[in-house]
C-alpha cells in the first residue's frame, strides 16, 4: 500500500504537469494540439544531447530543451495556428502531422533506439522502506512550483485575467481591448515550455525513444477530458486519479495499464461529457 500511495503521488504530479500545457491550448485556442506530444519529445532528446552527448551541465540541458520548448509552441503558432485558424481541422491535422514529421526528424538524428537518460540528481532515498530516486522527487517538486506558480499568474496578473478573457469569448475579448493573437502566442509559448519540461521528467521516468510522444499525448487528453476542459483543478485532481489508477493496475497487471484510463475517459464521456469540474474556459 505505501508503494502504491508513494509512487502514485510521484506519477501524478508529473502527470499533472504534462496536462497543463494542453488544456491551456484547448482552452485559450481552441485547438486539439495532437502534436502536443512532441514537445515532450524534442524536450526530452534536447537534454540528452546536451547532456549526456556534450556533457554539459544537467540544468544547461533542462533549461535549454523548455526554452526550445516554449520556441515551439510560438513557431507553431505564427506558422500553423494563426494562417489557418478559420479552419480547425486543418489546424488539428497539421499539428498531428508536424508531430510524425519531427519524430522521423529524431529518427534520422539520433536512431530509433531506445535510450536512458541520466538522473538530474544521482542517488535514491528511502520513504517507508520505498525506494524513491530523487530526481522523481525532483521532478514532482518542481511540477508543483510551476502547477502553483501558473495558478496565481493566472488569477491575480493582467495577462493572465486576458487569457481568462480569450477562453471565455475571444471575440468579446477582443472588442474590450485585449490582442487575442498576442494571448494565444503567450499561451502557446507556455504551453511548449510546459511540454518540453515534461519530456524531460517524463523520460527520465521511463525511457527516451522516437515514438515517445504518443503515451503523454493521450495522458493529457485523458486529463483534461476527465477533468473538464480549461480546469486547473480539474486537472490536478484527475491527474491523481489516473496515476494512482495506473500504478494500482500496474501491479495488478502491467499489460493493462492504459485499459482503465480509456475506461474512464469513455465514462466520462457518456456520463458527463463537459468533465468533473468543467468548463470551457480556464479557472
């Protein structure tokens, strides 16, 4: 039981980070951001080359792949997102297809391979007689510094009150002031940076290989569709529940991890489509 309580706390936490950054998008956009996972996936290669192919410093690789993570979200907005926002399939399709293309780019550089990544921080502790790496505890630590952080960036600062403004109605929006492309690329810069930084947490987790991105990819819309589109609280409470979820059925039966978190989503669906605490925009 306390490995389950432990290593369920560990995963959803980084569950929930992954998350955040895709129901921002959903929310403030209104887009399906399916290549969302390959933030996590550049994020994740970025720090291996820096720090284990260059050997630079371990924050160096961290801090670099969220910058080129934020540099992502705001490329795919000015290049994709806002030429075709009339259209959100198209949006949807080029975002899905962007995310085949840059994992073939990753093939083409670093193989198709599996790799391991280094811990940030060497060394494990125990809780409990429970072996717990501290780079996980690192990685939840730091989850809920920026899970809090955005938070309160976007309650109480003026950006923050617009993106609220944007999801809620962005042509009213609009009309009371607010540069709603502006909004959308903060939000999408953030939501990169979000991703990318997850990546790198989330492979040090498992491994890091081309077809990475899927798994997180379908995790933070299990989330986010549970917990209610543009819910940060949604968000929080359904990313405990499904790692909980996972790792209480991991030890049950590893092979059907991922069966009850499609479970769930389908009974949402059916049973409360708009999500446990939903709403369409963010609070």
């Amino acid at each position: 039981m306390a490995q389950i309580l432990i290593q369920g706390l560990l995963l959803s936490g980084l569950y929930a980070l992954i998350a955040m950054g895709f129901t921002l998008i959903f929310s403030v956009g209104r887009v399906l951001n399916l290549a969302y996972g390959a933030y996590l996936l550049i994020g994740g290669y970025v720090y291996f080359w820096i720090a284990q192919e260059l050997g630079l410093p371990k924050v160096a690789g961290v801090l670099l792949a969220t910058i080129v993570g934020c540099a992502m979200g705001f490329a795919k907005f000015r290049l994709i997102v806002k030429p075709l926002k009339s259209n959100h399939v198209a949006v949807e399709i080029s975002t899905l297809i962007l995310a085949v293309v840059l994992q073939a780019g990753v093939v083409l550089v670093f193989g198709d391979s599996s790799k391991i990544l280094l811990p940030i921080i060497p060394g494990v502790g125990r809780v409990a007689e429970v072996a717990i790496p501290y780079s996980n505890l690192l990685a939840v630590a730091i989850s809920w510094v920026i899970l809090i952080g955005l938070y309160f960036f976007i309650r109480t600062t003026h950006t923050g009150r617009a993106m609220q403004a944007v999801s809620m109605d962005a042509k009213g929006a609009a009309i009371s002031g607010i540069d709603a492309d502006r909004i959308n690329a903060i939000t999408w810069i953030i939501s990169g940076g979000l991703g990318a930084l997850g990546g790198v947490f989330f492979a040090s987790y498992t491994q890091l290989y081309p077809g990475m991105w899927v798994a997180p990819l379908i995790i933070a819309v299990a989330v986010v569709i549970v917990g209610g589109i543009g819910s940060i609280l949604g968000t929080l409470v359904v990313a405990h529940i499904v790692g909980f979820m996972e790792i209480g059925v991991s030890t049950w039966n590893p092979e059907l991890r991922g069966v009850f978190t499609m479970l769930l989503i389908i009974g949402v669906l059916v049973l409360r489509p708009r999500g446990l605490f939903g709403r369409e925009e963010i609070h």
